[in-house]
C-alpha cells in the first residue's frame, strides 16, 4: 500500500524534475550506459542488448516505421568505430557508428529518446554501399584522425550556441543571406568524401548547393563536446547532419544520407544528384 501509493506520488512529481539539470536520473553514466548496450546489440547482431527500453517504443528505421526485432540490430556488424553524444537535458543520446572492415560496410547513425528512464523512441539511419558518396573506409579514416574530445568547462559554447550554430548550417542550404559561423580550420566528412586533408586551411564554406529545403530537425546536443545532432529531412531524403563546434564555430561536419530506401531502388540518388549539384 505505501509503495503504491509512493510510486503514484513519485509519477505525479516526475514531469517537475525536469529541470535546467535536465530529467531526473538522467545522467551521463545513465546515458552512456544505455548507449553503450546499442553497440553492443549493433555488434551482436541482438537488439535485444538494447536497455532498457520501454515495451511501447517506437522504432524507425531511415525514417519509416520499422520493426526492431529484424531491422539494422538483428544484423551483426564490425563496430571498428563508435562515438557517443549525451544530452541529459533532453535525455536522449545519439551514436555513429562505423564499419569498414566487416564482411558489408556500414555508416549507422542513432538518435535514441528517453521517457522515465527508458528508450521510448530508436531513430536509426543506415548507410551502405550505393548511398550518397559511401566508402566506410573513407569514413572511417577521417573520423579516427578528428577530435571530438571533451572541452574545458571554461572554453565550451552554451546549448544554444551550438545549436545555432549546426541550425545556420542547414539554413543557407535554402537561404543564402543566413550568417554561418564558419570555422578555420573546417571540414566536413559526407559519406566518405572530405572536404579537407586534416590541415590548417581546411575549409567548410565548399559546394553548399541551394534551394534546399533542411526541414524535420531533431536534436541531441552535449556541451561537453560541442556537438549536435541533427535528424532531418533533406528535400525529402533520409538525412543526419551532426556538427563538432569549438568557440561558437563549425569546426567538424559529418553527413549521412540514406539513398537506398524504398526497398533498395536508390531512388532518392537522382533527386539528390539534382539538388546537390554543387558538392561533385
Ligand atoms: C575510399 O577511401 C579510401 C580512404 O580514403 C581510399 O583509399 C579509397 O580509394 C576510397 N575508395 C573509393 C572507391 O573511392
Ligand atoms: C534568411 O535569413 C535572414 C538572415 O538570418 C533572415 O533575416 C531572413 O528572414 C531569412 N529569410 C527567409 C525567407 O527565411
């Protein structure tokens, strides 16, 4: 009887725990934990390693409603590279994922959503060979060089400057006049194709196409790292845009772009060819 009756008292108070410190028990031990257990369901091939994840979650997979138990996780992949962001304000990670040295490459990104402590939505993009500029290898080469470390306390952006900063990115696709706080060094790893060789000169402000509408945005930012995630709709095509930004500027962008939905028709690769001009 007391237990229920704290266990009603604590639902009724959960929603005020959400706080400038972000949700209750959502920290980053939690957080990393939990996105842990995603690699290692990616690995094993098991999405059952996921946890803990609530019995109503919703999973999409390239953006359409997908079923968990035979999508991406039931295949076993090579993880030769992982990476995690944590945003324990919204409570919710996002993870890329490289494989170039398995049996079929693979670029995986995953934006996971916590409710009461458990994953209540999965939004996992897939990219394979036959995506947008896809060479795993490529991909993974760039992504092992950059450093996407934690920054001081004192020389990190707020969540808004971040996000300001990823948002004017995906803004001067269809408005030129935006300000985009370019960084100097830049570069931006898009399927497997860099803008840069890793130098001092490297530079991010290359064939940005326009007429493009970057629409749909979903976020997960960690200060920590100066990193935000975002889930959009690029013209309508399946898209993750995640930004790397040091002292309000761009410093690092990855692109992952899934072509090959629609039951592999690589349909959308035509339209985006038409709409990204530019970046060949
Ligand atoms: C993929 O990237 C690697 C490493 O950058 C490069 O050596 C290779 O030529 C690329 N493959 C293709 C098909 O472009
Ligand atoms: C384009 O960007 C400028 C500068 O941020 C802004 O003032 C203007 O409203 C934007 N135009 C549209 C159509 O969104």
């Amino acid at each position: 009887m007391l237990n229920s009756l704290t266990s009603c008292l604590l639902l009724a108070v959960a929603p005020l725990g959400i706080s400038a410190q972000g949700a209750t028990g959502c920290t980053r031990d939690f957080l990393q934990a939990a996105a842990d257990t995603l690699v290692a369901a990616q690995t094993a091939g098991n999405p059952s390693l996921l946890a803990p994840v609530s019995s109503n979650a919703v999973y999409h997979e390239n953006f359409k409603a997908a079923a968990l138990t035979s999508g991406s996780l039931s295949r076993a992949v090579k993880v030769d590279h992982s990476r995690h962001s944590l945003d324990t304000i919204q409570c919710a990670t996002y993870t890329e994922i490289i494989s170039a040295t398995g049996s079929k490459p693979y670029v995986i990104g995953v934006q996971l959503f916590f409710t009461d402590l458990k994953v209540s939505k999965i939004d996992l993009l897939s990219t394979t060979t036959g995506d947008w500029l896809f060479n795993a290898t490529g991909t993974l080469n760039w992504a092992r060089k950059e450093d996407w470390g934690v920054i001081p306390e004192a020389q990190r952006d707020s969540r808004a400057v971040i996000k300001a900063a990823g948002d004017a990115y995906c803004d001067i696709f269809s408005n030129k006049t935006v300000v985009v706080p370019w960084g100097r060094p830049c570069a931006r790893l898009e399927g497997g194709a860099y803008t840069g060789n890793g130098g001092p000169n490297d530079r991010c402000d290359v064939g940005i196409p326009s007429g493009v509408s970057l629409v749909d945005r979903r976020y997960v930012i960690d200060e920590t790292v100066g990193a935000v995630s975002i889930f959009l709709s690029f013209s309508g095509i399946p898209d993750s845009h995640e930004f790397r930004v040091e002292g309000g500027k761009l410093r690092f962008v990855h692109t992952i772009t899934v072509m090959n939905t629609g039951g592999g028709s690589g349909k959308g690769k035509g339209k985006k060819r038409r709409v990204i001009r530019g970046h060949e």
